[in-house]
DNA sequence: TTGCTCTTAATGCAAACGCATAAACTTTGC
DNA sequence: GCAAAGTTTATGCGTTTGCATTAAGAGCAA
C-alpha cells in the first residue's frame, strides 16, 4: 500500500471513530421522544427535500436496506407522521411526503438534536476546523456543500 | 443558534453523509466473506488492541448495545474467531481475544478493504486534505490520532 | 463478617433487520 | 402491439437488535 494510501485508511478510521463516539453520545440523550435515530433520520431527510421523495431517493441517503426502509416507512406512515402517495408519472412508484404532525415532530426534536451537536462539535473543534471538516466531509460525500444535494455522475 | 452553532450542524451533516456514501460503497463489495461489517468491526477492534479486551472495552468502540454486542460475541465464540477467557482479576469480567483463525480472517479481509477504503477515498481528497480530515476527525474522536487510543477525561 | 450498593455481562422477549423473492409497473426491441 | 427485460416497492422468513431485567461478583461501610 502507498503512503497515500496509509493516510486514507488513518484519515477513513478517524471518521469512523469521531462518527461512533459522536452518535453514542447524542443516542445516551433524551431529545428523540419516541423515535429511534433511524426514524428521526428519515424525518430530516424528508424535511430537507423540497418535493415529496420517491422511497429509492430516500434509500440513497439512510443506512438501511431497501426492505428494512419500506416496513420503517409503513410504520411511520401509521404513526401519522409521513403520507404515502401513488406517483402520478410511475405506478411503481410512492411519494413519500410529511404530514403536519411529521413536520411538527422533527422540528421540535430537530431543534434540540441541533443544540446538542452545535455544542459537542464546537467543543472540539475551531471554527477553521469546522469549516474544513465541512468541505472535506461534502466532498467525500458526493454533494454540493451548500444545497445538500448529491451529485450524481458529475458531466465531464 | 449561532453562526458557529449553525456551522457545526453542517460540518456534522457533511460527516454523516460522507459516512453513510461509503458504507455503502464498501457493503456492495465482495470483500466480507461470511462476516457482517459489524462482525468485522469487532474483530478489527480486538486485532488493533494488544492484549485481550474487556467486553465493556469493546463496547465503548462499536456501535451496538451491550446485549447485541454480547450475544454478537456468542456468535463469534462458536465460529471459532475469538476465545472468551475468565478475567482472574475480576470474576464477572470476561476478556476477549482473536483465535488464531480470527486473526487470520481479520487480516485477510482487512487487507482488501484497507485497498478500497484507499481506493474510494484518496478518489476524492488531496494529501494535505487527507491530513486535515484525520487530525480533525481524531480530534472530535477524543483520541490520540497516533495511537488510536481513547482519551477519556483529560486532565485540567 | 454482614448487608448494602455499584458494576459487569447475560437472558427473555418483542421489535426491527437483511436476504431472497415476488408483485406491479415501465421500458425496450422487434 | 406485444413479449422480454429492467425497475421499483412489498412480502416471507430466519436472524439480529434493543429494552428491560436478572445473575453474579466487586467494593465499601458498619
């Protein structure tokens, strides 16, 4: 392996590291109400996007296979908290939107989870620091710093 | 929120996004055998530590509960990976180590996946971003970026 | 020592997950 | 226009996970 390559690997483990110790401790907190993280994510996610998002473009974004994501899906859809509607162009496919209740619940849990991250990460890092990690974390990511969007298959 | 409140959030965003492209990049290989990426993480944990860990040790690493990490080690004992052994200092505590055909499993995946992660990683940053994201990213661990070892509560 | 609390790991059980596959629809090629 | 191939979401089923609790040893005070 290269040298450029060691440092990838320690670049990659760091991430990794800071990822798991940042989520345990925001997971030891009470700021997700009944929701599991997972679920919160897909509220965020949905709450971001403009426009209702097919199930295939939210898959893109949460860390759960394709099936685990549709049943979290019909929970939340029976919890009140998101809508499934048919899409109009495609009748494979579903458009997933919040509902009022939705909205409302990751706003209240967004605020909280978004003070409690301002103030773990600022706790470690500088503001140079944020923003470099910022700009490298985006561009790993695929995405547009910032929109949020992914970029896909970049025109050459 | 403050301004670097607000940049925080984004900087974690970014992290969780570049977290959730690569693991999923990395799960769709072939690189794995018969192991679940969680099951490596925990034998790559116990080969990166020298002597034997605690289970609660090794807790603080992953990411799982207690109970799934314990039963995940059941799991692991009875695949002959790694040896539960009694702790002769302590009698409820339990201290893990890598069989021999652990830590040959460990390092034959280990190899493959330390090329991709190079692969996929140094695809998208430059060596002097590589070298910020690691020192920033170890920084937010709470960890020495040369040993990998945890710092916990630094003195004042 | 005894009795209490604290810590560490394991267990019962319902919920959630991943894999393989099916069902429904769209697109493509003839 | 129709069959074959591809795409998108859902379902069957065995495995794994998390929550609550238990079991067992350590630590400490009287």
């Amino acid at each position: 392996m290269t040298d450029r390559g060691r440092l990838a690997n320690h670049a990659w483990e760091g991430l990794l590291s800071a990822h798991a110790r940042m989520m345990k401790q925001f997971a030891d907190t009470d700021v997700w109400q009944d929701l599991s993280m997972r679920e919160y994510d897909v509220l965020y996610t949905l709450s971001k996007c403009t426009g209702p998002l097919r199930i295939g473009e939210l898959h893109r974004h949460v860390l759960l296979s394709q099936p685990a994501l549709s049943r979290m899906v019909d929970r939340l859809v029976d919890r009140g908290l998101i809508e499934r509607s048919a899409d109009p162009a495609d009748g494979r496919g579903v458009r997933l939107s919040l509902t009022d209740a939705g909205r409302d619940r990751q706003r209240g849990i967004g605020r909280r989870h978004a003070a409690q991250v301002a103030r773990a990460v600022t706790a470690e890092l500088s503001r140079d620091e944020l923003r470099q990690l910022a700009a490298i974390c985006w561009k790993l990511a695929g995405a547009d710093p910032s929109t949020g969007d992914d970029k896909e298959a970049p025109l050459p």
